[in-house]
C-alpha cells in the first residue's frame, strides 16, 4: 500500500491532475464504447443507452483507478487493459452466464504482448515472464483437472479466466499467484454464500462466477502493490 499512498501523493501536486485524471477517463469511456461493439453477439442491448451508459462510467472509474495504482509501473497498459477487459467479461457473464474464449484470450493476449515488450526493452527481467507464463500454463492444468473431476464447482469458462488471470499474477510474483487464487475462490464462495442465503437455490439460480474472480484477483494484484 506504500506505492499507492506515493502515487495518490504525487498526483494530488501534479499541476495537471485534472487533464490527467479526463485523459484516462476518456481512455475508458472510449475501450468501453468499443467493447460494447464487440459484446453485442452475447449482450444484444450493449449499445442501448443505459447499458452504455453504465459500461462507459465503470470503464472510466477503473481506468482512473488503475492510473492512480500503478502510474510508475512500467507495466501499466498490461494493468489497465486487465481493467478494462475484466469489466466487460464480467458483464457478459452476469448477462448470459458465459465467458467467451475469445474475450478471455484477448485478455491474456494482451497481457504477456505488454510483459514480452518489457522484457525486450529491459524494462522487465525474462524471469517475470517465463514466471507468467508458467503461471498460466500451470493454473490451467490444475484446474482443467477439478473441472473433470467435479464438473459442477466450476465452469470451464472460469477455469480459463483465472489461467488468464495467473498470467498478471506470474509477472509480480509466485506468491501472488496463491494469493489471487485464494481470494478469487473466497470472493467467490462469499457471494455464493450470500446468495443462497437470500434464496437463491438450485441450478436456475446459479451466480455469475466471473465477477468475483476477477474482483478477488484485482485485490491480490492490489495488496502486491
């Protein structure tokens, strides 16, 4: 949390706090837009005004907050385009209970092309990367296996969205990779708990897992920093 209270402390006297703060909002606003365009084949109502309207403030407030988390980190388009991305993956989920492969790996894809160009510049170390993708691979692999044997505890779809997800963790550490793990699946089981506390049962009223996957994994990443 040291690195957030120097971020939040270094912007707050930066004499173009306010171009600054509309320049990522408006780079939300607009990956949004365009995210939209793309989630029309699982969300038909996307670009209909009050869903846009919604997808573009929820893009826009993460895109800031990403900035104010991580503007020194060379790695900072790879943290905002999981901000963004993850928005709209768990938009569509929370609609159609999917995660679309290709969402999923535009998400990783744009994740390790940001690591390798770190890594070739020297601004990244070839462990980091080696270690995110081996990540990735490795949280695939197990979790390919506990969708065989319990089909119903997980979707594949979330299988893939926390390998894509170990992928960001990998590049900050072994630890964090537990530590996303962990609290994606306690995010999870919390919601899911609440849930069936409030009477949804059975498997009409299953949850949308996305969302508290990804949220669990923003608080790892967040807690590294």
């Amino acid at each position: 949390m040291e690195t957030l209270r120097s971020n939040v402390e270094s912007m707050s006297t930066h004499p173009g706090i306010f171009m600054m703060v509309g320049f990522w909002a408006s780079l939300g606003a607009g990956a949004a837009a365009c995210s939209a365009w793309g989630m029309r084949r699982w969300i038909p109502t996307a670009l209909s005004p009050f869903p846009l309207a919604g997808l573009v403030v929820t893009c826009a407030l993460v895109s800031i907050g990403v900035r104010v988390l991580f503007g020194y980190d060379p790695a900072l388009p790879a943290w905002w385009w999981l901000g963004v991305i993850g928005v709209s993956l768990g938009a569509i989920d929370l609609h159609c209970h999917r995660l679309p492969r290709t969402w999923v790996l535009a998400l990783v894809a744009g994740g390790v092309v940001v690591f390798a160009c770190l890594t070739v510049t020297g601004s990244g170390g070839l462990t980091p990367l080696l270690r995110s993708f081996g990540a990735a691979l490795l949280v695939l692999a197990v979790g390919a296996g506990i969708y065989a044997a319990a089909p119903g505890w997980l979707g594949f779809g979330d299988v893939t969205l926390l390998s894509a997800l170990a992928a960001f963790w990998g590049w900050l550490g072994w630890r964090t990779v537990l530590w996303g793990l962990f609290l994606s699946l306690v995010v999870l089981g919390v919601v899911a708990a609440v849930a069936w506390l409030l009477g949804r049962r059975g498997e009409e009223s299953r949850i949308a897992a996305g969302p508290s996957i990804v949220l669990g994994g923003w608080i790892a990443i967040v807690s590294y920093s």
